[in-house]
C-alpha cells in the first residue's frame, strides 16, 4: 500500500485529503505543522509528499528542503491556493503542483500518476 504525507495547516483541508484518500487505498497520515510532518518523516516512510505553501513558522519551500534532506528522491506534490505558475516560482522540482481550486477530483488522478511513475507536471501548468 502506498503511504502518503499531508502536510497543511488547515485542518479542514488536511482532513478532508486525508478521506479522500484514504478511500482511494491510500495510507495517508496528516500534519498540521513543519514540527509534526519532520517527526513523521524521522519515524516512517512516505512514497509521496502532498505540501501546502502558505504554512506559519515553516512556509512549503523550507519545508521542501526538509523533505529533501530525509529523502532527495522523494515525491512531493505541491498543493495551494496559489496559482500553478507562482507554486512552480516558489518550490522548483516537485513531481507535479496543484491548484485547489482544481478540485479533488484532479488531485487524486495527480497522486496516482505520480505514484505509478508518470510525469504529472508536464501538463500541471494548464487548468484541465
């Protein structure tokens, strides 16, 4: 089973995800805070990361380097408010950004095809 990591400030969002995917197949833990996602990262594997942006105390890009500190080869999916151009701008190398205005539905068809190894950022810069 793939194991993913929220990590979000707003719990609603965090929890919301979390169902989601967890009804996808997904083990999914959640973290509200840059202090909560590291001590997951200390004690677990993760196959994919999904990332806030806008985060008190530790933003999305810190907490990008963190993640890959534990892990350069881990999946991270960036997922904001912020417009696709302005996430790429913000953290350079995710596997693919999201606009959460896109919805859940594109979200979860993101996780899966960057857990099956395609290449989701080729088209993450147009709205589908």
């Amino acid at each position: 089973m793939k194991r993913i990591l929220i990590i979000d400030d707003e719990r609603r969002i965090g929890q919301s995800y979390t169902v989601l995917l967890s009804e996808e197949g997904f083990e999914v833990k959640y973290a509200s805070s840059a202090q909560e996602a590291t001590n997951f990262l200390i004690r677990e594997h993760f196959d994919l990361v999904l990332l806030d942006i806008n985060m008190p105390e530790v933003d999305g890009k810190g907490m990008y380097e963190v993640i890959r500190e534990y892990d350069r080869n881990m999946k991270v999916i960036v997922s904001s408010v912020y417009p696709i151009e302005e996430q790429v701008q913000s953290i350079l190398g995710a596997s693919a950004y999201h606009n959460k205005s896109q919805g859940v539905d594109i979200l979860v068809a993101k996780v899966k095809e960057v857990l099956d190894g395609g290449d989701a950022s080729k088209d993450s810069h147009s709205p589908r």
